[in-house]
C-alpha cells in the first residue's frame, strides 16, 4: 500500500510540471473549467473531453481527494473514458464528467449543491451531469433548483431514476460474454468471482452473481455497504480491502475506483477474466498489455459499465426503460465482437476497443464539427 501511495504522489508531481494544458494536449480534451464558490466552500471541476458525437455527457463523482492533482487527474481520465463510452455504445453524445472536492459521508448540503447547478447551468447545455460514486438522485434534486441540465433525477422530479440497477444488469451481461470468451461457457454457476466495491453497482452485482449460483467472495472499504451485503446474501465471503487481488477466483470485478490494476496488484492476481463497473481500471495503457501477457482476458471497463450511461441518455431522447434494457443487452454482443477484433489483430483487448472506438471518432470528425451552444 505505502509502495503504491508513493507511486501515485510521484506520478502526481510528474503531472503538475507540465501544467494544464500538457495534461488536456496528452488526452485530448476541450475544456476544463475549475469552479469555487465561497459561500458554500464548493470546489469543483468539469472536464470537457471531445464533443464530436454532440454535447458532453458524464456523472458528478464527490470524493475527498488528497490532492487537487488527484481531482484533476481523475476527471480529466474520467471524461475521456465517458467519450469512449458514448462512442462504443452508439449514443450521439460526447464525453465530460465533474467532480466535486469533498467528503460525500459529511460535506453535503442543498445549498452546496445549489452552487453546483448554478455553475452547470453556465454551461448552457455543452454539458449533462448526474450520479456517479458519492453521489445520488437526491442530491441532484438540490441542483435541479438551478440547472435544467441534469439526468438521472429520481422518476418523482420527470428523471429514469436508480441507474445503478441497469449499469449491474449490463455488467453481468458483459462478465457472461467474457465468460463465454474465457471459459467457453457462459454460464456463471459455480465461479468463483471476487467482488472489489459493494456500493450501488457491486451490491446489485451480487443479487445477478448468487441467483446465477456463483460463489462469491467481496470487500469494500465502508463497514454498512459490507453489513448490507452480507445481510442480503448470508453466504457471501468477505475479505479485509488489501487481500481482494489475492484471492482465489476465475473472475476478478473491480467495482469501485479506477487505478487499480497496475504493476503492484496485476501479478497478484490468480483470475483468468476482469470484468467490472469501475472506471478506468487500468492506472496506464501498458497495464492492458501487462494482462494480455499473463493471460487475463480484460473486458474493458467503459464498454461493460455503459448501461447507466444508455440509461441517462435514452432519459435525454424520452426514455423507455425497455429500450434502454433492450440496449444495455447489446454489451454482451459489442464484447464479443472486441475480443474478435484482439484475436484477429494479436493485440490487447483494451487497445482493440480504443481502435474501434478512434476509427468511428475519426470518421465521424471529418463531417461533423464540435458540439457548441
């Protein structure tokens, strides 16, 4: 863990010397804006990544980051990754995503959210925000008081409600086509599969992974998501957060947060298949490669954790929840075709997709010019 702490602050201080606007020209981005409301004590950032496919769309993620590095850090890859995401799945919107710098167990307030939508409604519809980790329907509720652009807004305030539940649903379809890749079958009775993050993805995880008959081993760092999981699936085997990558299993799911596949944990790690809803998962590009090498299949991470997305952004064209179910199926298939594409050209499975998704971007690019208001 100390090993890690330091790799994280020595990549941080790497970042820093080369400035903004180095970091924006490295991944590709628009647009970054920092905003910092007084009153509230508010601190934010909304990165804007490309808009070729239409407007930005991606999730507001509070957390008590150690450094403003890290916050920046984490939402310039973030909104990059949503790109990826709204490209792989078909939908006509761009990448973004916010985050908010600070502790969601104990600085949330209506008023701070006020402040949140009055900076997003500046915007004037370059860009869509919702839930993501820290936050939740309700908290959105208090921005609505000031931005008409928002998702995900609980069904009561005209919004599609929980996205967490079909973002599940698409994940354990993409753990059973990556199964079918791996294992040749498949169904997920009687793998053993290690669960990493029990919060509003992972727990409703479970409820696919013990009905299907798997056997499930779990950790996560918040004592009540552990409480509330063992209370709903009594069989369910947890781990201290540190001895997850260890554990014996065919699957590994990283449901948290990102970074957590890298040169500390993936030689750890005993599995044949990665498949989860965290975001950026891989802390480098070569972390893809260094799977590919041990003989990990690895789903990549914005293609199995899309369904939330479709959700949001069927809500956006008037949302069917069939449809956006009907969709969110459809990662199992796109799996498939990506680990098809890495066999024929030899290459990782997370590069595969990056190819697929640049090669539509670059199409699309040629006639179409970015998103303004």
């Amino acid at each position: 863990m100390a090993m890690e702490i330091e790799r994280n602050k020595q990549k941080e201080t790497e970042a820093s010397t080369n400035g903004i606007f180095a970091q924006m020209e490295k991944y590709g981005h628009e647009q970054v804006i920092f905003n910092y409301d007084k009153a509230t004590g508010l601190k934010s950032i909304v990165a804007i990544h490309d808009t070729t496919l239409g407007p930005a769309l991606g999730g507001c993620r509070m957390w008590p980051y150690e450094t403003e590095q890290e916050a920046l850090q984490d939402v310039l890859r973030l909104s990059r990754g949503m790109t990826y995401k709204c490209a792989v799945s078909g939908e006509s919107f761009g990448g973004g995503k916010s985050v908010i710098w600070a502790d969601p167990h104990k600085d949330k307030s209506d008023e701070l959210f006020q402040a949140f939508g009055s900076y997003i409604e500046t915007m004037k519809g370059r860009f869509y925000t919702g839930t993501d980790v820290g936050t939740v329907s309700m908290d959105f509720v208090s921005a609505r008081k000031q931005t008409q652009y928002l998702v995900g807004l609980p069904e009561e305030y005209g919004g599609s409600g929980n996205s967490a539940i079909i973002t599940a649903y698409g994940v354990h379809k993409g753990m059973k086509a990556t199964a079918k890749e791996a294992f040749g079958d498949e169904s997920l009775s009687g793998k053993k599969i290690a669960v990493q993050g029990l919060g509003k993805v992972g727990k409703r995880l479970l409820d696919h992974l013990f009905e299907e008959g798997a056997i499930v081993t779990a950790t996560d760092i918040f004592d009540d998501n552990i409480r509330m999981a063992k209370m709903a699936h009594p069989d369910l085997k947890i781990v201290p957060p540190e001895e997850i990558y260890g554990v014996e299993c065919d699957i590994f799911s990283p449901n948290a947060l990102g970074a957590v596949l890298n040169d500390n944990t993936i030689p750890r790690l005993t599995c044949k298949v990665i498949c989860g809803a965290a975001n950026n998962v891989l802390e480098d590009k070569r972390h893809g490669r260094m799977l590919f090498e041990q003989g990990i299949l690895y789903a990549p991470d914005y293609v199995v954790n899309a369904g939330g997305l479709i959700e949001v952004a069927e809500e956006l064209h008037g949302f069917n929840k069939e449809r956006a179910f009907s969709k969110a199926e459809q990662i199992y298939d796109t799996l498939l075709q990506i680990y098809s594409y890495s066999r024929d050209k030899g290459i990782p499975t997370s590069e595969a997709a990056d190819e697929l998704v640049e090669r539509k971007l670059d199409v699309i690019s040629r006639i179409q010019s970015k998103y303004m208001c």
